[in-house]
C-alpha cells in the first residue's frame, strides 16, 4: 500500500515543522506545508492530498473550518483538525464539518499517529464495498459477535464517539462501554486501534 500523502496546514513554523519531521518519522509522506489559506488551498488544488493536516486558527483572511467546508463540498478530501481550543461553540462549528479526527495542542507523537492511522483505516473503507458481514467479523473472534456489538463496531470503524454510538443505538454511555469491553475481549484487543487494525485486515481476505 502506497504512502498516505498528507498536506500540513499551520500557520506557526515551529509547529509545522515539528508535524513534519513526526510524519517523516512516522513514514508519511508530506505533500507540503501551507502557512496560509491562500498557500493551502493552491496546494490542495495541485498536489491532491490524501489527508489534510489542518489547524483551525489560522492567522489569514480564511479559518480551517472555511477550508474545511471548501475540502469537503469541492474536493472529498478528509482531514484533521488541530486546536488549541476545546471550548463548547469551536467544538459545534467542528462537529458540522465532519473532521476524521480532532486534535488537541499541546499533543503527542503517539496522539498524531493514532489519529492519522484511524483517518486511514476510514480512507480504506471507501476504496472496499461495504463492510465486512457479522459472520465473517466473527471468524476471527474468540466468540462470536453480537448484534449489537456488530452494529457498535460499524460505529467505532466510522469514528463515531462513545456518545455517538449512545445516542444512535438509543442506550447509555455505560452500556457503550460494556458492550466494547466485551468486543474487546472477542477480537483479543486492547483499544480502538487494534480493533480495527484486524477489521483492516479482514478487508483483503
């Protein structure tokens, strides 16, 4: 499998470059740093990336949201949000673009991986038909799967948060929270990433 080619949109050079060198570490490819809206919509235009690195305060006329709307109505292009802020009304602007992840300043090496390596696994399910049936999930579980377990882990391989998956399947947070648990424990799993690391895999059998 190819390299995700990844376009890094952030207007302080320090912590653009830091991004860089962590993806580079990472084996990303990196298609270019925009530190502008005006650098990064050129560069999503001609370089076509796969994954859009994308800070929400930009010091331009455009904020990350406003490209974000250009990169979902023009281009299909996914990406990830990067933010310092957490507050009620950034997160409801947010939750309208539909990010493939959102990431908290200060972060981790460890925190970027992860969120880029879920926005994967959401790029591979749009080039396969459809996911994986409940039996064939359960051909590599210890135990097979449930219903609703099947249904949460279509949740969780869609990005969908714990209160997501609470509200969609009209139960509650702490039956959420069994119910993974209990995925986690059929599919020898420890987190999220694992979960669908395997579910990744059953993707090319």
């Amino acid at each position: 499998m190819k390299k995700l080619e990844i376009l890094i949109v952030e207007d302080e050079a320090l912590i653009a470059k830091d991004i860089e060198i962590s993806l580079r570490q990472l084996d990303y490819s990196i298609v270019g740093i925009a530190y502008d809206s005006v650098a990064a919509l050129d560069m999503i235009h001609s370089r076509n990336p796969d994954l859009v690195l994308l800070d929400i305060e930009l010091n331009s006329e455009m904020t990350g949201i406003d490209i974000a709307k250009v990169l979902n109505d023009k281009y299909k292009i996914p990406f990830i949000y990067l933010t310092s802020f957490s507050d009620p009304c950034t997160i409801d602007a947010v939750k309208k673009t539909l990010p493939f992840g959102y990431i908290l300043k200060p972060f981790s090496e460890r925190e970027l991986y992860s969120a880029i390596e879920l926005a994967s696994f959401r790029l591979e399910e749009r080039r396969y038909n459809g996911f994986p049936d409940i039996n064939k999930v359960s051909s590599i579980c210890i135990l097979p799967m449930t219903a609703r377990e099947y249904d949460l882990l279509v949740g969780i391989f869609a990005g969908k948060t714990n209160l997501e998956l609470a509200a969609e399947n009209h139960i509650s947070i702490n039956t959420v929270k069994t119910h993974l648990k209990n995925i986690y424990y059929k599919m020898d799993a420890s987190n999220r990433h694992t979960v669908l690391s395997k579910i990744y895999k059953l993707f090319r059998k």
